[in-house]
C-alpha cells in the first residue's frame, strides 16, 4: 500500500503552515515598526502571482512583503521586510535556502503610498544585487545606489540599503525583533 497521496497532502498542510508562519512574522514586524511610528498603509503582501492555468510557478508567491512609511519623520523614506522563500521566477537570481530581508528606498520627493507597481520588485532588491556583489547573510547592511541596480530593476528611488538573515534564525518574537526590526530601525534612523 503506497503512502503517497498522504505524503502529498501532507506536504500541502506543511505549506499552508509555512505561509502561516510568514504572515506571523511580517505581522509581527508590523506591530513592532508601528511603535515606532512606520506603518504600513495597506494589506498586500504578495505580487508576481498568477491564477492562470498555464502559469502554474507562479501559483505559489516566491517572495512575501510588507512596505512602511513614516510621513511625519521621514517622508522620502520607504522601509520594507521580505521574505524570499524561493528563487526569483523570472530568473534573475537563485536563493540556497529562505531568506527574510530588510532595508529601505530614499527618494528626492515624500512618498504618499505604497501602491506603486515598482514597489514588489523592491522586495527582491537583495535577491537581484547578491550575485553581483557577493552579498553575505548575516545581517550586514549594503548600502547602494540607482545606478547599481540593473535598468530594468530601477524605480523612483535614489540609493537604499539592504540587509538579510536566513528565515531559520528566526525562532520567537525576540529574535524578529532582535535581529529584524532593531536593525532595520537602525537604517531608517540613520541619515543618508
């Protein structure tokens, strides 16, 4: 007797469970940034997907996100956390393991939303400049500039900084804290 449609569906609840475990996360993140005053204006955690029949890659996101602003301290300023759970679809970069990733966007003028269809490649900036710049992740922050990013790749934004640790690490509350939002509060205090 073969056990394999218990495996399959097994490995789908595991799924669910993961994506319910990166909701926790980003939520928690939320609430944390929000003390601080970052906030994020809408509900949208995924782009890149697909319902599609003959796009079934795209039925599972590959990154999940949340964006924040702060209009009353730093209006040029758009913070983010990712998590990159799967190599980029298009191709543009590969990831060994999942990976959550944080940084920021300056800009020349305050941003009002964050709905601009730019903003889920944003998600991804750590994904498209670790190749090319031999990216570690151990939480050290890259600081970069427009012009670093590939054209195709390039927003509204003049520079940012970015940073990423491996999802494994972290276990509870503290360590999101500890090594998430702390460090990323750290860039979006910081002045460039």
């Amino acid at each position: 007797m073969s056990n394999d449609g218990e495996n399959i569906r097994s490995m789908i609840s595991q799924m669910k469970e993961f994506y319910q475990q990166i909701s926790l996360l980003l939520k928690t993140v939320d609430t944390q940034l929000k003390k601080e005053k970052w906030v994020n204006p809408n509900n949208t955690a995924i782009a890149d997907s697909s319902k599609h029949i003959d796009y079934p890659s795209y039925w599972l996101p590959a990154e999940i996100f949340r964006f924040y602003l702060n209009m009353e301290e730093n209006p040029k300023r758009l913070g983010f956390v990712s998590a990159l759970v799967d190599d980029d679809k298009h191709g543009n970069y590969e990831i060994k393991e999942p990976l959550v990733t944080g940084g920021c966007f300056d800009y020349e003028t305050e941003k009002k939303q964050t709905d601009d269809e730019d903003y889920y490649r944003y998600s991804k900036f750590y994904g498209y400049l670790s190749k090319k710049y031999d990216l570690k992740t151990n939480g050290e922050i890259f600081s970069f500039k427009k012009d670093m990013v590939d054209p195709e790749f390039q927003g509204e934004f003049e520079n940012g900084q970015i940073f990423a640790i491996p999802l494994v690490t972290l276990l509870d509350e503290k360590d999101v804290k500890s090594k998430m939002t702390d460090p990323l509060m750290s860039i979006l205090r910081s002045k460039r």
